[in-house]
C-alpha cells in the first residue's frame, strides 16, 4: 500500500492491487525507478486506458478465431504440418487476447484494477500467451531453416510428422506453462514476482536489485526465444519481432530507467497485443491457409472443398502465371503448399499450358492430375507416426 506521503510497501508485500496506491503526480526525487512504475494515472485516463485495450483485444481475437476455426474445420489443411504450427501459435494469441478484453473491461466497469486474483490470473496469461507465442515461432524458424539448408546443398528435406509436431507444441506449452506459474506463485527464495504495473497490467517485472538481475537473465531469454534464427531464416516472423515485440521491450526496458508518462507504457502494452492481429494477417498470406477461411466463411462442407476451392485456385493460379524458378522448372499448385511437379520439355508443360491453343483454363486432365498430387500429399502424412512424402526444392525427378 502507498501512505499520503508517497511511500510504498508494496514491492515485496503479498498485496499487488492496493486499496491506496501511489499516484504519478505524487513521484518526487525520494521514489527510485523501481517505484516508478507502480504509479497508477488518475481515474479519468485509467477508465480511458482500459476501454481501449479492451477494444484492442477484441477485435485480435476475433481475427485470432477466424484463423483457428478456419484451420480446425479443414482436415487436409491441418495435414500441413506448417499449417499446425500456425494453429498452435494462434491458440495462444487468442487466449490472450480473449482474456484481456474480459479483465480490461471488467476493470473499466469498476474504474480501477479488478480484483488481486485477476492480477495473478491476467500474470499467468500474459507470460503464457507470449512466451508460447515466441517459442512457437522459433520452432517454426528452426524448420525453415533445416529446409533451407537442405536445399543449399541440394539434399532432400523431410517435413516433420503431425506427431513430431505435437510434441514440439508440448514442450513449448509446459515450458511457457513453468515460467506462467512462477510469476503466480510467491516463492520467498526467487527473486521473482508480479506486479500491477501503471496500474493497468499484471505482469512479472524487476522490484530490486537482485530480480533485476534475475529478470534480466532469465526471465527476458527464456520469453523471448531465439530470436537471431527468426531474424535469419523465417522472413515472415521479422515483421512480428521487429515491429511487435521490440518497439514493447524497448518501451518497458526505457520505463525503467526514465519516469515515463503512464501513455508510453499503455502505448506499449496496446502495440504488443496487435501483434496477434498481425500474426493472423501474415497467416492469412499462405494461399492455402486464405482459402480455408474463405471456404470456412461460405460455409463449404469439407468434402466438396477440393474441387470447387482447389479448382479455383488453381484457374487463378495459371492465369496469373505464377510459375517459380529453379534448377529445374517448377509450377506451383495453386493453394497446396510444398507440392510442385517438374517442368522440363515433357508432355505435362503442354498439358499445364492447354496443349498450345492458347487457353488458359486449366482442363480435366491437369484437374485430375492436381487431385492426384493432393492426395498423395494427404496419404503421405498418414495417422502421424508415418514419414511425408520427400520433398525436394529442386525437384530433379521426373524431368
């Protein structure tokens, strides 16, 4: 609790909502940066602040839901096995931002922080929904990297099983899951707790010397993942990590050492959770992925899919002429990811490009050929315990 003098006990006491707290325009030169922070704004800009994040948070989880219902409802989607990554990095996107549009808006109503037992709650959340989020790219990344450097030497890359992709997700929950609950849980010998920070959100922060040391250590590397492989090799995850989550850390990171406005950090805090809106739209970049949620939104049953979207798909595909280069020719397959057939002078180059007279419809023989291809893909992926097919980037066979 803060007394009228300015003083707080706060730090370091069972209590993380007080009755009393302290306020920004009670900071003098007698409070240190670690008390910096625990100020909460007047009630005008806190009701203002809360009402917006809730705003904010809605509308990331709808788009956080559309993407996951549009997965889940697609069996040969979830075939993908980047596709299940996207799903298990949306789950947490979602539950984060579906929490906190209930724990800003109960709080608005109230016209102050809710409740303690929301503070621990909203604490656990938060700490699960980032670092799942971070650890689920990183694995992703990891992927992408093997592929690429498969294919820089000309080797053959195995995509993981669905089963191999389940246990990745199981490890990256229970481990976010550990690090949730350690800043639940009051341990008197870790120097580690939560705080309500600027008196609108809860999570684990720095209080003195020894947390910091552990905050920053621990803590951060353990939230934040691997981050220079995301940079490297998973071009689509820089947008996440370097528009998203740096411009947060840096705002948080600057809080603690400079007396910002309570702005910056609601600021902050805003800009983190657009992040599972940005995670959805960049989602929503693979074809095969933006074809089940329209499917999903017209309501196509799964087993007239195949035709009516795959058949679209791939009229846009040819005629838009989206053919990709490599050491030997390829033809992308319209919305099906990761499949490609090779394009050498065969017989199948004057199929793709309607037997030379000039159109651009694809006919039933290619159709059927694409259906082919899909299948074999689908069948390749079995119950989980069986290898995929092997795919290569440069697709020597067949030529």
């Amino acid at each position: 609790m803060a007394t009228s003098n300015g003083t707080s006990n706060t730090i370091g006491s069972s209590q993380r909502v007080p009755d009393d707290p302290l306020h920004q325009w009670e900071i003098d030169e007698s409070h240190d940066r670690f008390q910096w922070k625990l100020a909460w704004p007047g009630d005008r800009n806190l009701y203002l602040q809360f009402a917006l994040l809730a705003t904010i948070n809605a509308v990331v989880a709808v788009a956080c839901l559309i993407l996951i219902l549009s997965l889940l409802r697609y069996r040969k989607v979830r075939r993908n096995p980047f596709n299940l990554y996207i799903l298990f990095t949306a789950i947490p996107d979602f539950m984060t931002s579906f929490l906190c549009f209930f724990t800003c808006s109960l709080s608005a109503a109230k016209g102050r922080y809710y409740s303690e037992w929301m503070c621990s709650f909203q604490a656990f959340y938060l700490t699960f929904g980032f670092t799942a989020n971070c650890w689920m790219n990183a694995v992703i990344a990891y992927e992408v990297y093997r592929l690429l450097r498969l294919s820089s030497r000309r080797e053959r890359y195995l995509p993981p099983t669905r089963t191999q992709v389940y246990r990745q997700v199981a490890v990256v929950y229970i481990y976010a899951t550990f690090w949730s609950l350690l800043g639940v849980w009051k341990i008197p010998f870790l120097p580690h707790d939560t705080l309500l920070l600027y008196g609108i959100a809860c999570f684990p922060h720095e209080y003195d010397q020894a947390s910091t040391i552990f905050y920053w250590v621990l803590f951060i590397p353990a939230f934040m993942g691997r981050r220079r492989e995301l940079a490297l090799f998973f071009g689509r995850v820089i947008v996440i990590y370097f528009g998203m989550w740096l411009p947060f850390l840096f705002i948080c990171t600057l809080g603690n050492f400079v007396n910002l406005s309570e702005w910056w950090f609601w600021a902050g805090a805003a800009w983190s959770h657009i992040q599972g809106l940005v995670s959805a739209i960049v989602a929503a970049t693979r074809p095969q992925i933006w074809g089940a949620i329209v499917d999903c939104f017209r309501c196509v049953p799964e087993e007239n899919r195949v035709e009516s979207w795959f058949a679209s798909m791939l009229a846009q595909s040819f005629r838009g002429g989206r053919f990709i280069q490599g050491s030997t020719p390829v033809v992308s397959l319209g919305g099906i990811d990761n499949v490609s057939l090779p394009l050498g002078s065969t017989s199948l180059q004057d199929v793709v490009q309607g037997n030379g007279d000039g159109g651009d419809e694809p006919d039933d023989e290619v159709l059927s050929l694409m259906r082919e291809q899909e299948e074999e893909l689908a069948d390749g992926g079995g119950d989980g315990d069986t290898k995929p097919r092997e795919l290569s980037s440069t697709q020597t066979e067949g030529d």
